[in-house]
C-alpha cells in the first residue's frame, strides 16, 4: 500500500510506504470489517466531485495525524467499482459514512473505511420522480436527502442497510441540508428563481415552513446556537448569514464563496473574480473568521498564508474537529484541487493536492 | 517530351470521355470554375507540362494521386470509387481515413461528428458544399455526420486552402477546408434521363431508402432530384468497464429520423457560362445518448433540427484572361433542444444571407490573380428555459470577406499568395455588443519540382488565419462574453511528394511527407472563474506533427488490380496555457500521438473487395494528462464486397459491408462507447 506524504509548501511528491497499525484508544473495530486495507484510526476522506459528465468522482483517504494520503480512490480500492458521477456531499453516521452522488443519483452507506454496505439509487420507478439526490443531513439513525425533483427524502439506517422511508416536496432545486434540534433546513435555490430556506420536523415529517433569506441559497450550516445559510445572492454576491431558530429571522453577516463553522466561529473564503481586466481575468481569493459569539470579523486570523492561494478559487472549508486544524480546497475546475492545511491558530501549515477535481468536502473520523 | 506529347494529344480527343470528369477536376486545382458546377468541360490548352502531367497521372490512376502531389499545400481526395469500395456510410466515416485529421465521434448514427485538422480545432474547418462554405454561425462546427454519400462524387481536405483560385474569401479564410462535391449528371451518357433507386438497409434497425432522378430539360440544362429518408433506431449492445468490472450494457435514447429533399438545376450557357442552382430541405429528430454515466438511467435529451437553403453558383470565362464564378445563398436552420430531467429547453433559429463573387486575371502565362468578396449576413434568435427567465440577445451580425490571390507559375514552380482580409460587425437586440473586429490573415505556398522529368515536388506553406466567436462564444446563457478576442492559428509546412512508376509491375506509386507546426494562441475555451464559467481567449496550443501518405495501384492480371492507399501522422500537440498550471505540456484531449489509415481495394470481374483499417493511439481525455484519464488504442477495420450485375441498360449494385471486423469495444471520446461489430447491405438499381 502506497501512501503520500502531505507536502509542506511546494508540491513535490515524495513517495513512502506505511502500513498502519491501530493506535485507537476505542476498542470498537467494526469500522475494519470487510476492508481490503490498513487503515489508521485517524482518517479522513476527500469527496473530489469530478467533472460532470466524466465518471471521476472520487473519495481520497488521508491521515491527518502522520500527514500521509494515500492518492487513489478509496472507494474504489475497497469496492472494485468507481464512485461514478459528481459526488455531491460526505457525511458521518456515527462511524459510517454517507455519500450522495448527484448524476449517478445514489446515497450510498459505508463503513468507516469506505466499504460499501447498502445503496438507494433514485432512479428506480419508484424513486425517479424524486430527481437526482445532491445533499444529505444525518440526526440519529434517520438521514435526509435532497433531490432535484423538489423533494427532501427521509431514509433510515438499520444496521448495514438504507430503507426509504418517505418524501415531502419543499420546491425547486433543494441543495444542502442542516440538522438542528429535531429540525432539517434546506436551502432551496430554484437555480435562481427561490429565496427560503424550508424547515421540516425531523421526526414528524409532514409539514414545511419556509424562512427567507437570500436569492438563490446554497450551502446550510448548523452551529451551536444558529443557522448559517450562503448563497449566490441575487447579484451573485455571495452572501451569508444566520437563522435566529427562534425567530426565524435571518440577518446577513459577510460574503463568502466557501464557508464552514466550528464551535461558533466561522471560517471563511471569498474568491471575487476581476472583471475588469477580461478576457485577462485574475481571481482574488481572501480569508477571514467570523466570530457568531462576538460578532467580530478577524482579517488576519490566517497567517503564513501561500501567494498561490491568493489568486485560486476556494471551493470548500472544513475543519478536522479533532484537533481544530483548518482545510482550504481550491480548485481550477478542470485539474486536481489543492488543499491547504492551517493549524488551529490558523498557522499556514501544508499543502497537498486532492488527487481529483472540485474537492467538495473533507470528513474527519477517529 | 514525345510522350507528353502523345499525352495531349489523345486528351484532347478524349475530352468527352468518362476521364473527363477527373480531368476537370484537376484544372479546379488551379485556375479553373468550381467542380461543381461543370457540365460541359472545355477541352485544356497544350503545353503546360504541369498539366499534362496530371493529366497523364489521372489517366491512369485517378487524379487523386496527382492531386495530392502537385498541391502547394497538403490536400487528400477520396473518390466515389473508392467510397463505394469500401462501403462508407457518411462524410464522416470518409474523412476520418485522411492523414492528419481527428474526427470526434460521439457514437451511433446520431452521434454528431465534428472534423479537425491537424489539432487545430472543429472550429477552423470550412465545410463546402458544391462549392459554397456551410456556416454555422451559432455554433461553429459543421455535423458532418449528417452528409450522406450516396451523391458524392468526391471529397477534397485541403489544409490551409486548395489552389483553385476561383474560391470564395470563406475559403481563403479556413485553416482547412473539406470540399463535398456531389456528382455531375448525365455527363457520360446521351440519355436524357436517369432514376437511381438505392435501399439500405442493416444494424441498428438501419432503414434508408434514397432516390436520385436526374432529367434533361434541355440540350444544356439538366435538373435532378434527390429524396432521402433514414432511420435507425441506434441501440446496440456495448460493455462499461466500471474499475475492474465489466458489464454488459445497451445504448438507448440513440434513435434517429431524417427526411431529405434537395433539388439541383444546372445549366450552361451558349457563352460557355454556367449556373447551378441548388435547394435543399432537411429534418431530423434523434434522441442524444449523452455520455453513459455510471449506475443512472440513460439520458432523455432529444434534440429536433430543421434545415433549408437555396443557393446558385454562376462562373464565366469571359476570355482567355478573365473569369468570374459568383455564388448566392440563403440558409435558414432551426433546432429545439430538450431535458425533460432538467426541464431545459432551447429552441434557436438561424438565418444567413450571404453572397460572394470571385474575378480572375491572367495578364501573363504564368501570372493569375484572383479577387474574392463575400458578404454575409447571420442572425440568431432563440427561446431559452432554465428555470429562470432569460432575455436573449438575439445577435446580428454582418460580415465582409475581401480575398486577393497572386500566383505565378511556371513549369516548375507554383507560388502563390494571399491576403484576406475580415471585417464582423455586430448588433444585439439585449445586452451588450463586441467591439467591430478587422483582422489580416496572410497565407503563401509554393512548390516547386526539383527534378524536370520526374514528379518530385518540394513544398512549402504558411498560413496565419482565425476564426471569430460564435454566437455561442459571446451570448450563450451565463457563459458567453462579448469581450473575446478573434481565435488565432498559425500554420507552417514543409513536405516532398512524388509520383511515379518504379517499377513494370506498380502501375503508379505516390508519396507525400509533410512536417508541420502549428500554433493557436487567444483559443477561445470556457474558463472558470469563481463558480462561474465564462468564455475566454485563454488557451495556446503548440502542435508539431509529421503526416505521410502513400497511393498505389498494381495490375495482378488483366482484369485484376489492386489499389492501396495508407497514411499515418506522428503528432504533439501540448498545451502551453500557463506554466503554473498541471496541464502545462500535457497533450491536450483527444489528441492521440499517433494514427494511420491503410485501404485496400481488389478489383475484379466477380466481386470487388474493400478493406480499410483505421488505428488511433492513446490520448486523453482531460487536459491533466492522468493515468485514468488515458483512452485506450484502437484498431477498426471493415470489409465490403459489392458486385455490378449488368441487366439491360439498367445496373443493378449489390454491397454487403461489416464495419468493426474483430467486433472490438472501443471509444472515440470517452464513455461514448462505440458500437461494436455491424453490417449493413446497400442494393442500388440505375436505369
């Protein structure tokens, strides 16, 4: 088994071979069963969505305590099969992990070491009308999808096995989804033509109540004590803000093209594209904090920060709850993504490249 | 000399024969009206040896030999004799068997298929009809899947342009330029009428009648029709290696119908003029297959076209010196395109009006010039559905074309230059407009024969041309920029020919070797930016690459004789965008390094053979040149056996063809599985 080791600064790869051993204080080891590789306990996996149309999605492994990856797709070491088209969210189940794959329309369960355990494809007759899955959100042992027909599915995780469980139509175009004290919210873009978020009781799931917020929301957030949604914004602006849950209010607080929180603190990217210039564009990519408690923006929180992210577009965040280290992807669309890796003072730290194109997200497993 | 002068001798008595027909043919190569349009060829004037020597070569071989050799810049024929052998199907099958060049087939009979040459995009190939450049002002790429074959004479890839100086601007204009020339009627025979009825049928579910009536209304004027109707309901089995596992699968939504009616009136004046005047009518509705995605349905995308044109060409000799050829032609296109699981739909209708005229002077015996204009006149409306409302721009755009030509030849040598020069001004209905664009593009050529008695040529080309956005480039929904910068092309070559009989037993041997190097810088692609993909002059691509043919033909006995034709190009062609970037020297997709063609034909009195093999290198998919991204060689090749059975005065044709031979699972472009062994029989009565 060849493994990476995650570079610092410049991007020359270095061969190494490791063999993992456990090094878990949990005795659990369920996660292992039926893996056709050494894993650590210190796992976290890259969902590169790919291009559409190309069949290249992908889920990179890396352990982010030696700082190795390992660059081909472990789903497809550990399945024999590939992911298939456009991968649109990861998320944890306990110590399983989600996956949706938006055109090849399937919700996928695995085992924490990306062992396909049960599959619910949408394009069945009794699912097509639903459309085509994008996002998810987990609360127990229930997991909610989105789907491009309108619609937010309920399945449910029994054992080894995804059953579905039920549907409720929220509008056009829902994307990403966030679980809140019993509550799912969902952002429904319309591609442009909405402007809510729907709101549906997670165990009741019978009725959806709508909060406003801006044109064409896109990416939910749960954090202690609030809501955050993102969008284009009606003047593709990219704005984000928060959800009172109490009142629904929403109040926007910055722009941002990529954005995810930690114990209430925001961490966030702008990329903002010259048009002045153009056809001879240049991307401007800044990054900041945003503290929910004290409502303070921190402009410098990054530091050490690498010239080339500057003029890169970020395309997510996600911060390794663990430690509280900080994930940048960027992407050029088309090649490999790179991730950046800050430490939780915000310490530039690393850089390593996504081995596949638009990393979408990075979950983090112990 | 003794023989040359034989030679000329018994062409002139000849002039009437069936040779006629590559005869004229070949003076198109120089100074001379469009093929298209000839109905009564003049008989050639004595003592250009140049001449006579294609005219010797096109005796005895069909001038496609002698054309390729003398060409101050790279061109390759196929003609119909050669089609029918081998058993083509489209415009397409045919040219992607010529050197140099790389067909991007999407598969199946609907697939779209697009030409490029020498790596330098879809985009700078002119397709020509009969003499006049389709335009697609929209979307820039001519489907030349679409062409049937049933009523082409011959098929001409000129890189850079040809050397017929009667051209339109449009001609002089394209990096390369596919010449689709159908067949002149009632040119070899005294009857008055002729009825071609052709069915085939085969894979696929492949229906697909045709008829072709040619009448002569009068002495000099001759009108024939065209109807065609195709179907195929293009599913067929394929297998989909997913990782390590492969699975056998079927290719739907892939159904196509067409309906065709053209209608052609050719007339030559008392004065020696003529005219050609040609409508054509067409409508087809397909299913697109869409790339296979892994574990989903298969796509619901269908797409319904409709075109009509009408156009005439008119050419004059009024004198020894001076000629004419004048072209006219309105086009109108209309498609609607639909995904139901994305609730999109586009409807787009096209017009062009356009017209050109080209004179040409010959002051000296070795001096031509030649001056082309052509004015043209396009608009776009379309209704666009996304979800969101979307106010169209509804571009207009008029373009003028000025193309003047200098040659000077002698026995020898053959120079030739060019300056054409384009003016595009545009006018939106919503939103903004690009700023006029002008723009130069300069070409010279020479060749030159480096041994007096011997077909051995030298040549020499450069090209510096573009081609401007389309309609697409600058309004398509949220992509498109009215900003963009023409794309541009710059092309060298060098090469060496020769034509001639080494040996008793070879009836004529050719050989061409071209090196190039060509160089697209501003390549207009779409660049994203922040979540928002834009169009933009972005990209440079650096193409070096060497193309060789071969054609021969070898008498077996009397009556049996084998024709053998083969190419092959070494090619790179790397991307030189952004030295930062991971796909900086990386080839650049569907590029492959290497790709040959080789044909053989048996002809004899029982059953003709045709055999083709095509192979194609590993290239890429993506611009990052990855391991997984990297689509496998292949190899394909077919046979076709057909027969003439004599039944009066009438001809019965029977051809029976098996296309993909070793039944091989390959692809063009990546999950467009190809389909795998198919055959089809093509039964045509002439009376």
């Amino acid at each position: 088994m060849k493994f990476r080791k995650l570079f610092f600064g410049a991007l020359c790869a270095m061969m190494v071979t490791a063999g993992f051993t456990s090094c878990s204080d949990d005795d659990n080891e369920d996660w292992r069963d039926g893996s056709q590789m050494e894993m650590a306990d210190t796992r976290a996996y890259i969902l590169n969505e790919g291009n559409a149309g190309s069949n290249n999605s992908n889920i990179i492994y890396f352990d982010w305590q030696e700082d190795l990856v390992y660059p081909k797709c472990i789903f497809t070491e550990q399945n024999g099969k590939q992911l298939g088209d456009t991968g649109n969210d990861i998320c944890m189940a306990g110590d399983k992990i989600l996956v949706a794959v938006n055109v090849s329309n399937y919700v996928a369960l695995l085992t924490g070491a990306g062992v396909e355990k049960s599959r619910l494809s949408f394009e069945g007759e009794e699912y097509k009308h639903l459309g085509q899955v994008r996002s998810l959100a987990v609360s127990g042992n229930n997991v909610f999808v989105s789907s491009y027909g309108g619609y937010v599915s309920k399945l449910r995780i029994s054992g080894n096995k995804l059953n579905y469980v039920d549907s409720l139509k929220v509008g056009t175009y829902p994307e990403t989804l966030a679980e809140k004290d019993g509550k799912i919210y969902c952002a429904v873009s319309g591609w442009g033509a909405d402007k809510r978020v729907a709101v549906i009781d997670a165990n009741k799931f019978d009725a959806v109540e709508y909060i406003e917020v801006m044109g064409n929301p896109d990416n939910v957030l749960a954090s202690d004590n609030a809501i955050l949604v993102q969008g284009y914004g009606s003047d593709n602006s990219y704005p984000w803000g928060t959800i009172n849950p109490d009142t629904k209010e929403y109040t926007q607080k910055g722009n941002a093209t990529a954005y995810t929180v930690y114990n209430n603190v925001v961490y966030a990217a702008m990329s903002e594209t010259d048009w002045s210039n153009w056809p001879d564009v240049s991307t401007v990519t800044t990054l900041y904090t945003y503290d929910l408690t004290t409502d303070k923006k921190n402009n410098t929180f990054f530091k050490e920060m690498p010239e080339a992210i500057k003029s890169s577009s970020a395309y997510s965040m996600s911060v390794n709850p663990y430690t509280g280290d900080i994930f940048l992807a960027t992407t050029d669309f088309s090649t490999d993504g790179i991730i950046y890796k800050f430490k939780a003072d915000g310490t530039y730290q690393l850089a390593f490249p996504a081995y596949g194109i638009n990393p979408n997200k990075i979950v983090f497993l112990k | 000399m003794g023989n040359l002068g034989r030679n000329i001798k018994k062409q002139r008595e000849n002039c009437r024969s069936v040779l006629i027909r590559a005869f004229v043919a070949m003076l198109s190569l120089s100074y001379s009206t469009a093929p298209a349009a000839m109905l009564l060829p003049r008989c050639p004037a004595a003592g250009d040896t140049t001449e006579v020597r294609r005219m010797g070569t096109a005796s005895v071989s069909g001038h496609k030999t002698a054309a390729d050799v003398l060409a101050t810049k790279p061109l390759q024929t196929m003609e119909r004799t050669e089609i029918e052998a081998l058993g083509l199907e489209n415009v397409a099958e045919a040219v992607k068997r010529f050197a140099g060049t790389t067909v991007r087939d999407y598969g199946g009979v609907g697939g779209m298929k697009t030409v490029s040459v020498r790596n330098l995009g879809a985009h700078h190939t002119a397709v020509s009809y009969d003499g006049i450049v389709v335009s697609n002002t929209q979307a820039g790429q001519i489907d030349i899947g679409r062409y049937l074959l049933d009523n082409v004479e011959r098929l001409t890839l000129s890189t850079g342009h040809s050397d017929n100086l009667m051209q339109s601007a449009r001609h002089y204009a394209a990096a390369s330029v596919l010449d689709i020339e159908s067949k002149t009627p009632l040119l070899t025979t005294e009857r008055n009428n002729q009825l071609r009825l052709t069915m085939k049928t085969g894979s696929f579910g492949l229906a697909n009648p045709s008829l072709h009536y040619d009448r002569r209304l009068a002495r000099r004027t001759v009108l024939s029709l065209d109807a065609y109707f195709m179907h195929s309901d293009g599913t067929y089995p394929y297998s989909l290696l997913n990782a390590s596992k492969r699975s056998k699968e079927k290719r739907y939504n892939s159904e196509v119908t067409s309906w065709q009616g053209q209608a052609d009136l050719r007339h030559a004046f008392a004065d020696g003029s003529q005219m050609h005047l040609k409508t054509m009518w067409y409508r087809s509705e397909r299913g697109l297959p869409g790339t296979v995605i892994f574990y989903a349905n298969p796509s619901e995308e269908r797409l319904w076209d409709e075109d009509f044109y009408a156009q005439a060409l008119y050419s004059k000799h009024f004198s020894r010196q001076w000629q004419l050829q004048g072209r006219m032609k309105y086009t109108h296109t209309w498609n609607r395109y639909t995904d139901p699981r994305y609730k999109f739909r586009d409807v787009n209708r096209q017009n062009e009006y356009y017209a050109s005229a080209t004179a040409g002077w010959q002051p000296l015996e070795n001096l031509s010039f030649a001056l082309a204009q052509d004015i043209a006149f396009n608009d776009l409306r379309n209704n666009i559905l996304r979800n969101v409302e979307v106010v169209p721009a509804n571009p207009r755009r008029f373009t003028s074309l000025t193309a003047l030509t200098a040659q000077w030849r002698t026995a020898r040598v053959n120079i030739q230059g060019n300056l054409t020069g384009t003016y595009a001004t545009e006018d939106v209905h919503a939103g903004k407009k690009p700023d006029d664009r002008r723009r130069l593009s300069p070409t010279v050529a020479a060749t030159w024969r480096l041994l007096p008695e011997q077909s051995f040529f030298a040549r020499l080309m450069y090209k510096n041309t573009f081609r401007m956005p389309t309609f697409n480039d600058q309004y398509y929904y949220r992509m498109g920029s009215t900003n963009l910068k023409p794309e541009k092309a710059t092309e060298y070559n060098a090469g060496l020919t020769w034509s001639g009989s080494p040996a008793r037993w070879i009836k004529y041997l050719s050989l061409t070797v071209d090196g190039y190097y060509n160089h697209v810088h501003d390549k207009i692609v779409a660049f994203p930016t922040t979540y928002v993909w834009k169009m933009a002059n972005f990209g440079k691509v650096e193409i070096w690459g060497i193309d060789v043919t071969m054609a021969t033909e070898i008498p077996l006995t009397r009556n049996v004789s084998a024709l053998l034709t083969g190419n092959f190009t070494q090619q790179r062609a790397k991307d030189k965008t952004n030295p930062k970037s991971q796909t900086y020297n990386n080839d650049v997709p569907y590029t492959p390094r290497s790709h040959g063609n080789l044909s053989i034909i048996l002809n004899n009195p029982w059953v003709n053979v045709g055999y083709s093999l095509c192979y194609c290198g590993s290239r890429y998919s993506m611009g990052q040149n990855k391991p997984e991204y990297r689509i496998r060689q292949y190899t394909e090749s077919s046979l076709t056996l057909s027969r003439d059975f004599r039944l009066g005065a009438s001809r019965l044709k029977l051809a029976a063809s098996v296309v993909n031979l070793e039944n091989k699972q390959y692809e063009v472009v990546k999950y467009y599985p190809m389909p795998r062994r198919s055959w089809h029989l093509t039964a045509t009565f002439q009376w």
